[in-house]
C-alpha cells in the first residue's frame, strides 16, 4: 500500500510539474485551414486554349504552429516559435504523389515555414533561426487581401514572388526588430552561413532590411524595404550574379472603411539578366461584414529563367516582359476567424498569353 501511495504521489507531482512548466513557458497552438475551387482557363500566345480546368487548393494557406514566452524577469522574455505548411485539401498528405509543383517534401506537415528562438528585452527582439524578411511583411503580403489564394498578385505580375521576393524566408538568419517610437519601427534579418549548400535560402551576407512608419492613429502607413542577395544561385561559391530589390509603399484608410495602397519594386542583378519594375495598386472598402477589393499590377522588364527573381508563373521569361495583373472580388466575414472569399482574376501578357480564374474558398483560423 505504500508503494502504491507512493506512486501515486510521484505521478501526481510529476503531472503537475509538467503543467506547471507548460504555463510557466506559455505555450499556445494555433494554425489555418483553408480549401479553394476555381475554374481556370489558360490561352495561348496565339489566342487558343490550352487549359480549362476546375481545382481544389490550399494555396499554401493551411498551416500549424506552436508558440511559447516565458517571462525571464528584468524586462527580459524568452521566445520560440515553429510553424509547417499543411495541405487542407489533403494534396500533399503521407499517401500519393505530389501534386503539380510539390509541397516541399512529403507527410502532413511540411518543414517549410518559420522557425526560430528569441529574447525580447525593452530594446527590441532578437531571433535566429528561419525567419521572415521585412521584404515579404512589409507591405507585400500583408497588404494583398487575396494574399495565399488563386486571386494573389505575387507572381501573377502584381508583385514579385521567387525565393527572395515575397514568398521568403532567411534559415540559418538573425533577425532583429526594434521596438516602435513615434511609429517608426524597423527591421532587420541578415544570414551568416558560409557553408553554400543548396538546401539553404539564404548565404553569407545576404539581408533584408526595412522600415515602416504608422501614423495618423494608425491611418497611414508607410514602407521601405531593401533586399540584397550576395548569391544569386544559392548553392554556388562566392559573390555571383548580385541581386538587389528595392521596395515603396503607401497604405492610407480613410472614414474608416475605405483603403488605398500603392507599391513599386524595383529588381535588378549584375548580369543584367533580371531587371523589372512591378507596380500593385489596391482599394479595399468595407459594407459591414463584406470587405470588396479591386487589385491591379504590372511587371515589366527582363526575368532570366536561371535566377529566383520573379518566379516564372502566368508572365513567363524573357528578355522583354510586360505582365498586367487585375482581380476583383469579395471577402464575407462571419466572425474575425471564419470568412468566405470569392472573386475573378486575370494575368494578361503583352504577347498574348492569358491565365483566368474564377475561385471561391472558405478559410478558418484556429
């Protein structure tokens, strides 16, 4: 009988050990579900149609991740966070091949998103790990409402995707984001590694580095953001092909409901290989539940098929590029973590290529 008291003591104290450690670090689990159907029909230089098609998609929207703070005293609070891309329409679960451009690897969670560990002090917070760039935060994605969907601009001519562009992440980085003052915060995330393995997205030297302003009781918001890639093709020795990207942004709201944007990047390397200019313009208005958007972009200038500057998609390679970006459509909000989203979307290339898409979805954040 002692031994059975014993026991018992020693499971119960052990449990509540654990439970104690798990809020002491704060853990929380969170994530998003989302699946898309879109009707899609693609036409050819010559005017003719070489796809029509109805898709189910995630669009790279479903994800899961866990986060944990612990108070360290002194002002001083300990940080982590890991975050994988799920497929919700299950394209890219353990069983089958992959679907048409991959996942990133196999099995339910796919190791591609954010991972790091931070200290937050009174001066700023500190990560490193894999992290997000201000070139993809600022502004950028957080400003397109179709952002993850059939109707984004990124790599449809609005603006730039590729592995340096809006869908990046630094791995093996430092990140370091200061705290705001008079709404001026600004952020920095730079790579040390040297090894030039191909696996990794970032190499020796490359950083983004931005600013963004908040004024006006948060009404206007403006952004500058600078990227430099010492290697343009990771995996290869030393400095080649130097890539740099140069990005502004205006976001003003005005009685309440109604948003304007405008972005310009400005992309270029050594070789001249890759030297576009890409504009996105955004209104947004807001009729109680209802958010209506109407998106527009251009990328013009040269996108070389060897370096990640633009991601090929809809606008294709070339020498000379001129892709217009148009999409329309509607956001039905049922509560600040459930919404329906529905709309049309256009890619139209000066040499006659088209892509549309009508797409309708439901996404939930958890």
């Amino acid at each position: 009988m002692y031994n059975v008291k014993k026991t018992l003591v020693v499971a119960v104290g052990a449990t509540l050990s654990a439970v104690s450690l798990w809020a002491a670090a704060d853990v929380k689990i969170g994530g998003m579900a989302q699946v898309e159907i879109a009707r899609e029909e693609t036409k050819n230089a010559a005017g003719a149609t070489t796809r029509t098609e109805t898709t189910v998609e995630d669009n790279t929207r479903g994800r899961f991740w866990i986060t944990a703070d612990e108070d360290l005293g002194g002002g001083l609070k300990g940080l982590a966070h890991f975050e994988f891309g799920v497929d919700t329409t299950g394209n890219c679960a353990l069983e089958g091949a992959l679907p048409t451009g991959g996942c990133g690897t196999t099995g339910l969670f796919q190791n591609v998103r954010e991972k790091w560990v931070g200290l937050k002090s009174n001066f700023g917070t500190v990560k490193l790990g894999s992290n997000p760039t201000p070139y993809r935060t600022y502004g950028g994605v957080m400003w397109d409402a179709f952002v993850t969907t059939n109707l984004e601009a990124r790599g449809n001519g609005g603006m730039s995707g590729g592995a340096f562009g809006h869908f990046n992440y630094f791995d093996n980085s430092l990140a370091y984001e200061s705290p705001s003052w008079m709404g001026l915060s600004m952020k920095l995330v730079y790579s040390f590694d040297d090894a030039a393995t191909a696996a990794s997205t970032a190499d020796d030297g490359d950083y983004s580095i931005g600013v963004q302003w908040t004024g006006l009781d948060g009404a206007l918001q403006i952004i500058a953001v600078r990227n430099e890639d010492k290697n343009n093709s990771s995996g290869a020795a030393g400095d080649l092909n130097i890539e740099e990207r140069n990005k502004f942004g205006v976001k003003y709201t005005f009685l309440k409901n109604y948003t304007v944007l405008a972005q310009f990047e400005q992309i270029k390397n050594d070789a001249d290989t890759t030297d576009a200019d890409v504009w996105f313009l955004g209104f947004q208005a807001r009729f109680g539940n209802v958010l209506g958007v109407v998106q527009a972009g251009n990328t013009d200038g040269r996108i070389a098929t060897t370096t990640p500057a633009l991601a090929a998609g809809t606008c294709g390679t070339g020498a000379n590029v001129d892709c217009d970006y148009l999409a329309v459509g509607a956001l039905y909000y049922f509560s600040k973590t459930f919404n329906l989203t529905g709309g049309y979307r256009k890619t139209e290339v000066d040499n006659g290529i088209q892509d549309k898409v009508w797409a309708v979805g439901m996404r939930k954040l958890f």
